[in-house]
C-alpha cells in the first residue's frame, strides 16, 4: 500500500469518527499547550536575564573589590581601590574602562513631595557609552558633561515615583530639587567640608519640609550625635530610560557624576551597621566596575587584577551555574506540563483500541485482499500521527493563547506599580518544531499497542463476522 493511500485511508477512517477524533485531539492539544506555555515562560525569564547582563555590560565587566582582612592581602599602597590603582586597572591589556560604583541612599525632596531613593555615582563617558548603544535612552533634556556640578540625570521610573498619575516624567527637567543624606564622622581628612566655601554639601539644619516627619524624630533622638543631615542642592537637567545598574537593579536611581558624589559617599550612612558603630567607609571604593574590549578579554583581566591584590568576579565564573539553573527550570516547567499529556496519551490508546474492535471485519478484509500486519500497523500508526499533528498545531496555537494572557496580565500589575512591563514569552522556533514533534511521538507511542493489536488479528476469524 503507497503512502498516498494510506493516508487518504487514515483519514477517512478518522472523519468516520469525527467527533472522537475532534475529542483526542483536544486532549493532545490541552497536553502540548500547557507545556509549551510554561516552557515559554521559563526561556523567557532567560533571554531577559541574559539580555539584561548583554545591556549591562555584565558579560564583559569585572567586578572588584578589596580582599578582606582574612584573605592575607598584600598591605600597601596598592591593597586600597582609590583613583591611582583604578587608573592603573584602567592600563591592563584588554581593559577599556574603569569607574568606581558608588551610591548612598537619601530622601529626595521635589516641592511637596519626598521619596527614599539612591544617588548613584554614573561617569558621564560611561552614560554616553549606554545612550550611543541604545541600552539607555534619553527621554528629555541631556546628560551632564564632564566636571559638571548640580546637574542631576533621572530614571523614569524614579520620576513615575515624585509625579502624579498621567504627569509625563520630561516635566521635571529643569526642576531644583534637594537630597537629603545623613552624614557621620570620620572619613578623609582632606575632604570638603559641608557647606564650606566651593563645597557641594550645603546646609546642615534639617529643613522645614521634613518638619514632623519620622526621619526628623529619629534624628534627634540619635545619641551622640552619630548623624547629622546634610543636603545636597540638584538641578534635573535630563530623564532617561533604561535597564537598572550595577548597584540598582530596579533601575530608580539619579545619576550624578562620580566626582560629585565621591566627597560625600566616605562620610554617609549606607546602612545598619554603619549608623550603630558610627564608622564611615573610610579611604577608598568599595567597588570599581572594570570594563574589557570584549568578552575573550575578561579572564586575562580579571587575571591581572587578583596579581594586583584585589578580588575579581565577573559572571563569566557564575555562567555555567546560571545555565544549570534554567535548564533544570525548564525541564521543571516541561515536566509538569507533560502530565497532562499523558492523559492525552491514554485518550488515544483508547480512541484506537476501540476502532480496532469497531473494525475487525474490515481488518480481516484488508488481510484477505493481500494486506500484511506491517500495512495494518501502518494504518493505525498514521491514525495516530494524525490526531498527534492536529493536537500539536492546536497545543502550539493554544499555549501562545495562555502565555501571551499570562504576560499580559503580569505586566498589567506591574504598570498599576508603576514598574517597567517585561515581555515574560518566547517562542523560539526550536520550541514550536520540538513542541510538534513531542505531540507527534507521543501519539505513535501511543497508537503502537492498538496497531500491534490490529496487525495480529486472524482474518479467518474476522472474516466470520460477515
């Protein structure tokens, strides 16, 4: 028997059926689209980390820090991360840049208005560098140049946080605002002092604005006078519209330049432990983002800075991990939507057991007229090829469905958050071929026993039943 004819024959045979054919299928696509759904979900989540490490550098950046006291670094002038051992990371072999990361969180003041959020030291060469590649775009305004003061760049979601409902966030652009940080003692003894002549902190009362509120309580009642507030007077002079940073993943931050915040970051509370002792941070960067030409680059760099005395990371050392991960949540996600295709499974045992009992005489026929049990099997197994093709069109067609509904409806909560919408969903083109042919396999496993039994029925016997 031609292929033609077997075909033509299989379906046929189905239409005969149609609503029990309709019915299997249905169970096949419920079991491709729940799997496809979830896996979709879960390569999503993947290209989104792993896009967010390409637009933040992260795949060609080393990351370093000092080596603690236990880590028997080399104690010289060479073991502190200042301006002279950047610039010398700055020089290595494949390294293109170097700038030292540095935010305090404070309570940023616009009018009436007030939000905790994080001024973050941003070189103007490396926000530029962001704006050129189209990982960060500039929404209103303009960045500041190099060595300019009191100018401040906002993130729109930072801006979405001070402005009503509706208010487009460009309409900051322009505004004087004032940063509020608490200050303790300690730290270089060459630094500027605040509200000195030429420096960039001014006022040392706590301004009527924050009369009554509860940062004004706590700070009277701190004892010793561990903190005192000082502000920072900005100007917002650009918004931008980007991807978070090293620091701040969220991606609400203001940037200023590094030399603007880096007299005020040794003297200022960064967190619990450093309001309890009373200690600033001291000389040096606690971090300094060290970018490569590219990604072959980074093992030598990170190399040459561990000689230098520091620790180097980069994600390059996690990657493998990471990968590991997603491929165990993906085989997670498959896993549970393949239960349903087991279901799925079983529909079409029973489908095609009860068309070999339905059709026995006419099995016995084929066998007389010179059909062999390989044709019969045949005919059963392109049966189920069928249903298994029709269910994983439709399971494909069915979990793009759920899947865009689940994204829409994440993303609707995010936006009445205020948060930045993400695209949870992919259908790569291995996914909808894979997803086609897993229906396609199950469906012949499945149909293998019911053929096996049609193949091996005795025509004399069938033939008794006309």
């Amino acid at each position: 028997m031609i292929f033609r004819d077997q075909f033509q024959y299989a379906v046929s045979n189905l239409a005969k059926t149609r609503l029990r054919t309709i019915l299997t299928a249905a169970g096949v696509s419920i079991g491709i689209g729940a799997m496809t759904s979830m896996v979709s979900v879960g390569v999503g989540t993947q290209r989104n980390v792993m896009q967010a490490f390409n637009e933040e550098n992260l795949l060609t950046s080393v990351t370093v820090r000092p080596r603690g006291r236990s880590e028997d670094a080399v104690q010289d002038s060479l073991s502190v991360l200042n301006a002279e051992t950047m610039e010398a990371m700055r020089k290595l072999p494949g390294a293109r840049d170097a700038y030292p990361v540095l935010a305090v969180p404070g309570l940023l003041l616009v009018g009436d208005t007030q939000q905790f959020l994080s001024l973050e030291g941003m070189p103007a060469r490396v926000l530029q560098e962001q704006i050129e590649r189209e990982k960060v775009s500039l929404l209103a305004g303009r960045i500041y140049d190099r060595g300019e003061t009191g100018g401040m760049v906002i993130s729109t979601r930072a801006a979405r946080r001070l402005l009503p409902e509706g208010v487009e966030p460009d309409t900051l652009v322009g505004q004087k605002v004032s940063f509020m940080v608490a200050r303790l003692p300690g730290g270089s003894a060459d630094a500027e002092e605040p509200g000195s002549e030429g420096s960039l902190l001014e006022g040392m009362d706590l301004p009527s604005v924050l009369s009554g509120l509860p940062i004004e309580r706590f700070l009277q009642r701190m004892p010793f006078g561990i903190v005192q507030p000082v502000r920072l007077e900005l100007t917002i002079i650009g918004v931008v519209d980007g991807a978070g940073t090293l620091t701040d993943f969220l991606g609400i931050s203001l940037y200023v330049p590094v030399d603007m915040i880096e007299p005020l970051y040794a003297r200022t509370f960064r967190n619990l432990e450093s309001i309890l002792t009373g200690e600033a941070a001291g000389e040096g960067y606690p971090l300094v983002q060290v970018l490569t030409d590219d990604i072959l680059a980074v093992r030598e760099v990170q190399e040459s800075i561990v000689e230098m005395g520091f620790r180097a990371d980069s994600i390059l050392d996690q990657m493998d991990e990471i990968r590991l991960g997603f491929l165990f949540m993906n085989t997670f996600l498959a896993t549970v939507g393949g239960i349903s295709l087991l279901v799925a499974a079983m529909m079409i045992i029973n489908t095609l057991i009860m068309a070999v009992l339905e059709r026995t005489r006419e099995i016995g026929l084929l066998k007389a007229m010179g059909a062999t049990d390989l044709d019969v099997m045949r005919l059963f197994l392109s049966e189920a090829g069928i249903i298994g093709l029709l269910g994983g069109v439709g399971g494909l067609l069915l979990g793009w469905v759920v899947a865009r509904i689940t994204n829409m409806i994440a993303n609707y909560q995010f936006m009445k958050m205020g948060e930045m919408q993400v695209d949870f969903v992919a259908f790569p083109p291995w996914l909808i071929a894979g997803g086609l042919a897993f229906a396609l396999l199950v469906s012949l496993a499945a149909g293998f026993y019911p053929a096996r039994r049609a193949a091996r029925v005795d025509p004399v016997v069938a033939l008794r039943y006309f």
